[in-house]
C-alpha cells in the first residue's frame, strides 16, 4: 500500500534537504523573506484594526483559495502529468486509479502541511501585535477551503491537459456556488461533491499523462537562419517567451493594471472594490497606485522573466556549454530579449494616464524605467548562479520581496525629495546612469557564473 | 585529435576518472567501454568541455581545453547520452540556432540533407517537445555533425534509434575521416565501427589496443570485453 506515495515523499524530501545543504545561503534567504512577508501580513492585519476598516473574510477566503489552487495544480502537473519516473508505477499491475491518487494525496498533504505551517506564524505574528485570536470555526473553514483548493486544482490540471476539456465545466459550477455559499457547511458540501468529482476523473486520468500536441509551425517565419550569436540568442528566447505566452501575458497584465489603478485613483472605489476595502483605498494616493502597479508588472515582466532565461536552461546547459561561444555572448543575447517584456509594460503608463492626464509622465517613466532595470540587475546574476539548481519559485518570491523593498525605498526618497522641493530630475538621470553600470557589471557576472571555472585544476 | 593526460575528476567522494590517458588520433575511431559508473560519459563531457575536472590536461587539436576553450570547441562535435533540447522549438528552428552560434553560412543546405539521410525531415517543423526519445536523439546527432568537426564525441549514439538509422549511423562513423570517440555499451558497434578499444573500471584503464587484436585473441569483443574486465 502507498508505494507511490511514500517513494515520491522520500524524494521530495532527500531532493529538499541536498539543496538545502548545496545553497544554503539561497534558503536562509528565501526563509527570511518568508517570515517577513507573513509579519508583514500581520502588521497589515493591525494596520487595519486600528484604523477600523472592517475586513471581509469573503475577500480573505477567496485570495487564499485561489493562491492554493494554483499550488495544487502545479504539484500535481509536476508530481504527476509531466513525471517520466511516474511510467514505472503506472505499467505495474497496480490500478492507475491508485497510483494517481497516491499523488493526490501527496499533494494534499503538502498544501495542508502549507497551510497549518503559515497559518501558525501568522497567528504567532497576530499574538505578537496584540491581537486576541478566538475563531475555531473560521479557521476550519479555511481549512476545508483548502482541501477543496486540492481537489479543484487536481481535477483542473487532470481535464486541461486532455482533449475532452469541457469536463472541466464542473469545477466553473462549483466555484460559482462557492462565490455565493461560503459558509462552513456550504464548503463541506462543496468539498464531498469535489471529491466525487475527482473520483470520477481520475477513471479518466491517462487522458492527460505526458499530455502532448504536435503543432506544425511550417509557415512561420522563424524558420530562418539568422547571421550573428547575440541575435540568434534573442530570437530563440523571444520564440520560447511568445510560445509560453509569457509576452501576451505582460502586456495583458500591464492594460489591466494601467486601467484598473487608473480608474481607481480618478474616479474612487465605489463599485469595484468590495465595501470593506474601499475606505482603505480612498487613503491611497494615485502615486502609491502607480507604485503598486509598477511593482507588480516588475515582478512579472523583469523577475520572472529573467529568472526563466536562465532556469529553464536547467537541462539545456550542455548546449551552451560545448558550443565554441562565449558566455558572456549568451548573456547580452539573453538581455537583449528582456527588453521586449519591457516593450510590452509601457501600455500601463499610457492606461494610467488617461484617467490621471495632470500626473507626471516624467516620473512614471522613469519609476517603470528604474524598476525594470532593478529586477534584472538583481535577476540576471541569480537565475546564471543557480541554474540547473533550484525551482524558480524561490527565487522569485526571495527576489520579488527584495525588489519591494529596494523600491520602496526608493519610492521614499522620491516623496521626501518632492516635499522638500528638490529638482528631482538630475537625480532621475543620476539613478538611471548607475544602473546602466551596474547592469553592464551584473551581466558580467552572469557570464561568469555561466562559463564553466576551472581555476583549482592542477596539472 | 585529442591528447588527455593524467586525468583526475571526482565527483565528491567517489573518483570517477583516476589519473588517466587516452590518445584519441586522428583517422581513428575509438571505443570507450566499461560497466556503468566506470567513467566514461565523465570523459566525453570533460573533452567537451562541459564539466570541470580536478587535475590534468585536454588538449583538441593542440588548444587546451581550459585555456583556449573557445577554439578547442570549435572543431568539436558532441552528443550526450540524454538529449536534452529546447522543447518550445521545432526542430528545424533548433538546428538554425545552433547553426547561428556556430557562426555556419547557409546551413539549410546540410540540414536538409542530414535531416533526409536519417529520416527526421517531416518532423522538422514539430516543436520538440513533442518528439519521441529516437527523433530527438536525431536531432541532436544532426546538432554534433552538421558543422563537420574534426573531432566527434558520441555518447551512446545508437540508443534509441531505429535500425535503418542505426545502420546509416555505422556508414557514417565508418567513412568518417577524423577523430571519432564513442561510449558505449555495445559490443557489435565496437566491432562494426572502431579501429581502438579502451575497457575503463572505476575510472581507471584496463586495457586497450587495437579492435583486431582483441578479436584476433577472444573471439570478439564481448568475450574481450569480460576476459579484460576480470
């Protein structure tokens, strides 16, 4: 019984302690953004409070909820749709039906384990400010919520990656009924259909292991030879990020949030947020929007986009390795291709000032500017270090928190220098200047840590 | 050609190439065997400049492998045991690529003919990542010779391939006038193709010599093959 299970929990935990022990600088990192991102929650908790703003545990409910059913489903397509190991368990005389929910299972517990770990230290945080916590009956609420956050995100990952996609209309139904009921009962309900749900998929689930499509791309045009490293470098990456939509993806993100933190620093909150939020974002300045805007489309356009350069190289290196070209070559090819994200976020300024015409286009440009280059300066040298090493996700939480901070401090110096009257403008240029060096030196060290060193040989 | 000499590289504890030579000459082809774990795909990834190693010398052609790596790589063509490419690309765009970085003029021309010769040409325009084990095996043997290098490093090169491929592949590393290094586990491609025979055990040299020779004294090469290994 749970040979499957308890070979992939061996596994997964022998693969987290080696990584642990070969980077521990990256963990120690990773866990103190951790710590700090979940007492920055709490702070936000008593920040609330205190200024009497009500929360709405709808709102609460549905955030984590939607964040788990991510987490499941990328465990599951990791522990299960894209597994080559998984082919020796499925070919024994064990039933698929078993073998798969094995993985399930596994995926279960780890979102559980998840939740009960930052749930504590987030409780821990709330005891630490002060904060009396007495609510049982909410907190298995949230934990049936994400249970059924396991369920949903198995049965998306086990239908999307199949040719009858339509059977995943159910889960649309049930988290419809969700939005309505979400009371402890009403989940509890929701959850056993789910569970029935899975049951019935998983007759279904060969469907969608190693799912694959044999697109033919014949007629595009980048069937071409191309004269020059750095532009061929550029073109394959742009390829890849087109094909993973990743570009679509920006410059989606970058129309939503230009128009949604347009619209809500001109015109107020009413109607788009729900009423418990809208009194918190009335106190927010339209410059605080942009911040937050920007910020995000960084994350997105410059973190994750950098760091996939160079990770999802994880199994690919030899290629680059064993080619007469310097490594350094690859490097400027890479970051040439990280100007078309780049391209892809300037709709947001465009959005935002719409609804802000009096706004500085000046300093809008120069925060997206100043950002973007932050993210790779700080991405480019992390994602060469640790390639064929660690799963992008920590990187890019650990870096996603530091590029916070880095902004935000200098999103503080900007406000003082505003309130003190200072021309701002040389100083714009003096940022922007430095960061050009330290780009320039941070894709030096990409290169470096890219090339193989084989300074301790001795002959 | 390529001259290593007293080769060391381990992996934390365990050593898996111990102070070792190999002359790999030019016009000849030559077998690396031994159990798995003896070594072999180390050296291959080693001369190609791949990983790094503890003590020793690599020179290809004459250039150092840590020293003028660039130009040692130049001349150089490799295929791992795991062919590894980039999924989101098809074929044909992989080979360009790699065409691009190797700085070759019109290569649409060889990879055509490549592409014919081992019967991949109606997969060409199919992302990769929705090829089979064989197809991709093809690919990135068309990667390692397209440029034509002098120096070849095949790491099991028939795995995975269909017997006409196979057959063709033989042909080939047959008339091949260059250097030619093969790991393998195959007794027949060894016989089919190699002029030099090296038998590795934990990182260290056996035995080596002339294909015929150990035909001419076991039979064949499997049979050499346990008699050495003894």
């Amino acid at each position: 019984m749970l040979e499957t299970y308890n070979i992939i929990l061996i596994n997964s935990f022998r693969n987290f302690k080696k990584n642990i022990i070969s980077s521990p600088t990256l963990y120690l990192l990773f866990s103190s953004m951790m710590v700090f991102s979940i007492f920055l929650i709490g702070y936000l908790t008593l920040f609330l409070i205190k200024n009497d703003v009500p929360v709405s545990l709808n709102d609460v409910f549905f955030i984590i909820l939607f964040l788990f059913i991510i987490k499941g489903s990328n465990d599951f397509y990791n522990y299960f749709t894209k597994s080559q190991p998984l082919t020796y368990s499925l070919s024994t005389q064990i039933s698929h039906f078993r073998t798969v929910f094995e993985i399930f299972l596994i995926v279960f517990w780890i979102q559980l384990g998840l939740w009960v770990f930052f749930s504590t230290l987030y409780n821990i945080s709330l005891i630490i400010a002060g904060i009396s916590l007495s609510y049982p009956l909410i907190y298995l609420n949230f934990t049936l919520g994400i249970m059924l956050a396991s369920v949903l995100g198995t049965v998306i990952v086990l239908h999307y990656f199949s040719k009858k996609k339509y059977r995943l209309i159910p889960v649309g139904l049930i988290l419809y009924i969700l939005s309505q009921y979400n009371d402890i009962y009403s989940v509890l309900i929701l959850l056993i259909i789910s569970f029935i749900y899975l049951i019935w998929s998983l007759r279904y689930c060969l469907d969608s292991y190693q799912y694959v499509t044999r697109k033919d791309r014949k007629k595009e045009k980048t069937q071409v030879w191309i004269s020059g490293i750095k532009k061929a470098v550029f073109y394959k990456e742009i390829t890849t990020l087109w094909r993973e939509r990743v570009l679509s993806s920006i410059i989606f993100s970058a129309v939503f949030l230009g128009f949604g933190a347009g619209y809500m620093s001109r015109f107020g909150v009413e109607n788009l947020l729900p009423e418990s939020l809208q009194i918190l974002a009335s106190k927010i300045s339209p410059e605080s929007y942009a911040f937050f805007g920007i910020y995000v489309l960084t994350i997105h356009g410059a973190v994750f986009t950098s760091l996939s350069l160079f990770l999802n190289e994880e199994q690919t290196i030899w290629l680059i390795r064993h080619l007469p070209v310097k490594m350094k070559t690859i490097v400027y090819g890479k970051a040439l291709a990280i100007l078309m994200p780049f391209f892809c976020t300037i709709p947001f300024i465009a959005y935002f000032l719409a609804f802000n015409p009096g706004k500085s286009l000046f300093f809008l440009i120069w925060f997206l500017i100043f950002s973007y280059l932050a993210g790779i300066i700080i991405c480019f040298p992390l994602g060469a270090k640790y390639v064929g090493k660690k799963s992008d996700i920590l990187l890019l939480y650990s870096v996603s928190l530091l590029i916070f901070i880095v902004l935000g401090v200098f999103f503080a110096i900007n406000s003082i220098l505003e309130i003190f009257g200072f021309s701002k403008y040389i100083l714009y240029v003096l940022f922007i200047l430095v960061e050009i060096v330290l780009l320039f030196i941070s894709f030096k060290i990409s290169g470096y840590f890219l090339e193989i060193r084989y300074k301790n040989i001795s002959s | 050609m390529i001259a290593v000499s007293k080769l060391t590289k381990s992996y934390s504890s365990t050593v898996a190439l111990n102070n070792v030579n190999f002359d790999f000459n030019e016009s000849t082809v030559t077998a690396i065997m031994g159990e798995n774990g003896a070594g072999k795909s180390t050296l291959l990834k080693i001369c190609a400049g791949i990983i790094n190693f503890n003590s020793g010398e690599i020179l290809v052609d004459g250039y150092s492998i840590v020293k003028d790596s660039i130009k040692a790589r130049k001349n150089l063509g490799y295929l791992p045991e795991m062919p590894y490419l980039y999924e989101r690309l098809t074929g044909q765009e992989f080979l360009l690529y790699i065409s691009s970085l190797r700085g070759l003029e019109n290569p649409e021309i060889e990879i055509n003919k490549l592409s014919d010769l081992l019967g991949i040409k109606r997969f060409l325009n199919n992302e990769i990542g929705s090829y089979s084990k064989g197809m991709k095996q093809k690919i990135s043997l068309i990667a390692a010779i397209m440029h034509k290098p002098k120096n070849l490093l095949l790491d099991e090169p028939v795995w995975g391939l269909d017997p006409l491929t196979s057959k063709t592949l033989r042909i080939f590393i047959k008339e091949r006038k260059n250097t030619t290094i093969i790991a393998t586990h195959s007794p027949q491609l060894v016989e089919d193709v190699a002029d030099v025979v090296y038998f590795l055990k934990q990182g260290n040299i056996i035995s080596y010599g002339a294909v015929s020779s150990f035909i001419k004294k076991n039979g064949n090469i499997e049979n050499a093959y346990f008699s050495e290994a003894d």
